[in-house]
C-alpha cells in the first residue's frame, strides 16, 4: 500500500484520485482489487467468509463449473444445504457418507458444502487435501453442546468405559473417542462393543436413548441435542396427521423421544430417502431438516412430502438448520476462488481423531 494511506481514504479518494497520478485505469483497478482482498482476508475470521463484491452479471454456476475443472476440486454437500448448492456438487449425501467420500478423494480440493465438523472430518481424513467451507461460522448446535474442556474430565472420571462419539462434534472430541459413529451405523458401532464394557455416548442424548432402546445396552449419556430436531412439536404433528390418515411420519435419531414413538421409520438421511423411496406408502411427514426435502422430491416425485411443523410459527412451516443455511451460491463461488476460508486441524489432535473415525469406517464396510 501506498505508505501513510488506508485502504478506506484510497479507495474513497479522500486525499487523492489515482487518476491524477497518471495510472493506467488497468492499474488502478487491480491496485484497489488487492487491496479489497487484503481487507477482506483480515476480516476473515470475524466474519466467517470473504466478504467481496461479485459482479451482478457473473454466471456463478458456471465460474464453479470452470473452477472445479480448473483446480481439480470435488465438491461434496450435505442432505441439508440449499437445493442450489446440492444441484452443482459431485456428490451429495449424509455423514457416513460424506466421510467415505471423502476418504478416498483424490482431487487437490475438497469443497464441502456442509457445517465445520464435516469439513474437518475430511481434513482429517485427507490430510494432503485442502479442505475449504464456504462459511466457516457454519457451525452445529449439538457439536457446540460438548465443549471439550468439560468433556475430558468426564471421559477422564469413567476410565473403564468405551467412549463412542456421534461424528457431529469437534476434532477434539473426536480425539477423546474409542469410535466414531454417525446415525447410519450408531447400531452397528455400539453392538460391537463387548457386553462386559461400560459405553459412554456423546453427544447426542436424544440418538443415545434411541440406539439404548434398539440395542438394549445401558449406556451414559451426554446430555446434547440438536437445535434442529428438538425444535419439532409433538402436537403439531400428530394434528397434522389428523389431516393426513394415510401419512407416514418418518424421523431423524435426533428428535425428541415422543417424535421417535410416533414414527413409522426412525434413519439416518439417507435411510430416510431409501425409505421414501421404496415404501408403498405415497404420504410422508417428514421430520428432519427441511434441506433433505430437496433430494426427496427428486426420487419420489410422486409422492407427497410434508415438512414435520415446529414449536415456533415460522414463514417455512419447518425445521431449517440456521448453521448449514450460511452456506450459499455465492460464498462456494468466492471460496472455490480463492480458496478460502480453509480448514487445518493440529496435526497431533488429527493423529488421535483418525483412529476412532478409521474404526467407524471399517465397522460401516
Ligand atoms: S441440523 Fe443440528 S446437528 Fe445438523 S448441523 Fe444443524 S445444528 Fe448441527
């Protein structure tokens, strides 16, 4: 920068035009382009992306499309981002697998359109890879109710027990585990537990009392939950079936008990869509995160998806996940760009959290 000038006093001409120092209009905008980077790349972290402008009439889709090709990136989404964002990605699917995907990628850019878990899931796992989120502040409620700093001591207090932790929680957690799981396989991982060994399971209260129904194994709950799947009422629900005799209700492990007790299929996203898919039921109330609604009508365009209503009225009549909603078109255009914001995990918590994800995936195979 031009010594003794702020970004702000240039590029607003307060103490000088740049054309009056004879500049090319050329070097001039590529001057001020920099330097709005600059200014975006220190407001990074507070504000979660690279806060630039885009030009109106820029294809988006088509600049990713070429970026993609151009960088050798994969884009991977979740079942609850945007049904844009799911339209452009190479794949689309839950955690489990979402991990395995990306575990065997072999492009030089992950681009996961998904929350901050996820993203570091796959750094983890591919550690060569630069992982990068559109927007970083795309946190998780029910990861954010396991703070490692209480965690440790609690894991610490109960030594004999087999510590198994739902995927959706921070690299930290992860290094504090035995075994990851996510809700396709919760089942599978916990029965593979010898019967003789106490289980800790975190941080998701509401699956850990479903997988305690389905397995009969008595285990210790953390006491978390998702924003998203306890926003669900009960009463509103079975209202609404009032209205629809002939509709199935089929829900996330993360809701509520009294949702799960009502419900004729209980699975992970994708058993959901598999569900809906195949079953001969032709009404469904669905009752996860709105996002999923996007692939559904794909597969089952025939059938009739109702949004499970929440406590609270709202404009969508749904449950939306505030966190994966900060994902957008625009913010996956400006990372692919410039590759940013990026996700790094420290390299000795990424050695402990790929043991317990690495058993997760060969218990899954
Ligand atoms: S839906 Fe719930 S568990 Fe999933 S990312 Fe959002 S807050 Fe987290």
């Amino acid at each position: 920068m031009l010594p003794g000038f702020s970004l702000q006093s240039l590029t607003q001409k307060k103490h000088f035009n740049l054309s009056t120092l004879n500049i090319s209009p050329y070097i001039c905008k590529t001057f001020v382009k920099t330097m709005e980077l600059a200014e975006a790349k220190k407001n990074l972290n507070s504000i979660g992306y690279l806060d630039l402008k885009i030009p109106k009439d820029l294809d988006l889709i088509a600049e990713i499309n070429k970026m993609r090709k151009e960088k050798n990136a994969v884009i991977l989404a979740h079942y609850y981002q945007d049904g844009a964002i799911q339209d452009i990605a190479d794949y689309v699917g839950d955690s489990l697998g979402l991990s395995q995907k990306a575990a065997e990628a072999n492009a030089d850019i992950i681009v996961f359109c998904g929350v901050h878990f996820m993203a570091e899931t796959a750094k983890i796992l591919n550690p060569t890879k630069k992982v990068i989120l559109p927007d970083q502040k795309a946190g998780c409620s029910l990861a954010d109710s396991c703070p490692a700093s209480a965690f440790k001591p609690f894991v610490d207090a109960h030594p004999d027990h087999v510590v198994i932790t739902y995927i959706n929680c921070s690299a930290e957690i992860k290094a504090l585990s035995d075994i990851v799981c996510t809700s396709s396989n919760a089942e599978k991982v916990v029965n593979s537990v010898p019967l003789d060994k106490p289980i800790i399971f975190a941080p998701d209260k509401n699956l850990g009392k479903y997988i305690m129904e389905k397995t009969g194994r008595k285990m210790l709950l953390w006491e978390g939950a998702c924003i998203v799947h306890e926003a669900f009422s009960i009463d509103k629900i079975l209202d609404l079936h009032k209205k629809y005799p002939n509709a199935q209700i089929i829900a996330h492990p993360e809701s509520e008990t009294p949702i799960l007790k009502v419900a004729n299929y209980i699975g992970s996203t994708s058993g959901m869509i598999e569900y809906a898919k195949t079953s001969d039921c032709k009404e469904f109330i669905v009752a996860t995160e709105a996002g999923i609604l996007h692939k559904m009508k794909k597969e089952v365009p025939h059938k009739s998806l109702i949004p499970a209503p929440i406590h609270q009225n709202v404009t969508c009549a749904c449950s939306e996940c505030p966190y994966m909603k900060l994902n957008s078109i625009e913010k996956l255009y400006l990372c692919m760009k410039y590759e940013l914001p990026d996700i790094e995990v420290p390299e000795e918590i990424r050695k402990r959290a790929l043991l317990p994800i690495e058993r997760m995936l060969e218990i899954s195979k």
